[in-house]
C-alpha cells in the first residue's frame, strides 16, 4: 500500500493519486507532484467538501459561470455534489499552480471542458463515482481521468465486443472470470480517460482503442495507434474499493508542452461535466 491509502495496480505504473482530505489540505504533496511532474492527480471524498461549499457566502462567485448550472439541479444533493466538485477543482488547481483559490476562473472551452481564465496550457479533467472525486491537472500536455467501483462487474459476454478490440478480447476470453472481470474493468477506465484526454469521451469507440503491456509491465497503446510513445498511462486502487485510471499525453517531437494544439478541449465535443462523471 501506498501512502495516503492508495494501492498501486500496475506493475510498473508511475505515482499513485494524491488524497487531500479537506479545503485546508494538506496540499504540499500536490505542490510538489506538480512542480516535478507537471500533472498531478488528486481524489477525495465530496462529502467532505459539501459543507464548504454550502457555508460560502462567496458561493456565487466561486462558481462562476457554472452558477446557473448549479441553480438548475433539482434536489439539494445533486447542487451539493456539484458545487464540490467546482470546489475541488479549484482548490487543486490553486494549490498547483501556488495561487489564491479565489483568482481561479474557470473558463469553457469548444465542447464545453473547463479551462482555466489566463493558463491556456492548463489541461483538466474530473471524474467521480459514489462520494469519490478525481481531479487530474497538467501543464504537460492533455489529461484524463476515470474511475470506478473496483466491485463493479461488467458482462463480458454482453459488453466485451463493444469495449474490447479482438485482440483484447481475445486474451480476455481465456482468464478465469475473476481475472477477467477485473481486467475488463481495469481497461472500461483506462479508455474513458483516453478518450476524454482526446476530448471526445463516450463518442469514441472503445472498440477502436486497443491496449497491451510492454516488456516492463506499462500499459501502451496497441499498435496501430497515433503518437503511441507520447501517452502514459495508470491504474491505481485508492480508498482500497476505487479504481482510477489516468491517462497523459506529453509533449510530442517538436513541440512544447504550451503548443496551443496540445492545450485540453482543443478537439473536445463533450462537455465532462455535463455527463456528470467528470
């Protein structure tokens, strides 16, 4: 096990996400992931943060444009979440960059995908599930994140032709069912956080996206595939019942981390908040 309750998945995965269990942090770990790495990844629970936002009175303005947004969820429950959620964001985003949470303004890029008012270079990405929130930033290049129950059963018999590609689904038919119902879910989260990194999420065809495993045990991307060596990718248990999957794409030959081709939502058509899964 990890520190801060996360459990490493793969065999030769980089830093498991970063807990921060509250607004007041700590968030040092998160300042110092950022600063080596570039990107970070943080998960916390949004109960936790429910009541900061609730008790705001600067809640209005801390939600921006996503105020009208929140005044339309129906139950109270539903603005709750939401409002964390923006919370968390922030509060990361403030803590990576080492400025006031209060000078976060979140802007909409083509699509929809939050963006951040004055560091075009800044890609986002949120994911959550039950009372789990995932928040991935890089200055590096587009991130997504993806997570899920690790209990969750998926059917393979009815949903392995249309997550899998043939190869996949071909090593995935012979492993005992307990294997492979957690690799198929180990791969369902690794091509949600592909695909939102690309900015298409759920138009993409999990069908088309093939992974496999290097000599050192890394996920890549399955050949034939663009800029295949420019992608990273995770999988960590966290809060020992979540799988979260991160997926990275670094500066390609040539260019800059800043390149505006690189900078998330370029290419979006979805908007990840409005599929309420980050």
């Amino acid at each position: 096990m990890t520190a801060r309750g996360a459990v490493e998945v793969t065999a030769a995965g980089g830093a498991a996400p970063v807990y921060v269990a509250c607004p007041d942090g700590p968030w040092d770990s998160v300042q110092d992931r950022f600063s080596s790495a570039g990107r970070v990844v943080v998960h916390t629970t949004w109960g936790v943060w429910a009541p900061t936002a609730l008790l705001d009175p600067q809640l209005r303005q801390m939600l921006g444009q996503d105020w009208p947004r929140y005044r339309q969820f129906p139950g109270t429950g539903q603005r709750l979440g939401f409002a964390a959620s923006r919370y968390v964001m922030k509060y990361t985003v403030a803590a990576a960059l080492e400025i006031p949470v209060q000078d976060i303004d979140f802007t909409f890029r083509p699509g929809g995908r939050p963006g951040v008012r004055g560091w075009d270079e800044l890609a986002l990405s949120l994911a959550h599930t039950d009372e789990l929130l995932v928040v991935g930033v890089s200055r590096t290049g587009p991130i997504g994140v993806d997570v899920e129950r690790a209990d969750r059963s998926i059917p393979f018999d009815l949903m392995g032709e249309e997550m899998c590609t043939p190869d996949e689904a071909e090593r995935l038919a012979s492993l005992p069912a307990e294997r492979q119902r957690a690799e198929l879910l180990r791969l369902w989260t690794l091509k949600e956080a592909y695909t939102k990194a690309l900015g298409y999420g759920l138009r993409h065809s999990f069908s088309r996206v093939g992974f496999e495993q290097d000599a050192d045990g890394r996920t890549r991307l399955a050949a034939p595939a663009p800029d295949t060596d420019a992608w990273t990718f995770d999988t960590h248990r966290v809060q020992d019942r979540y799988l979260v999957s991160e997926a990275h794409r670094g500066p390609l030959p040539g260019r800059t981390a800043a390149d505006p081709s690189l900078a998330a939502g370029a290419s979006a058509v979805g908007d990840e908040g409005a599929r309420d899964r980050g």
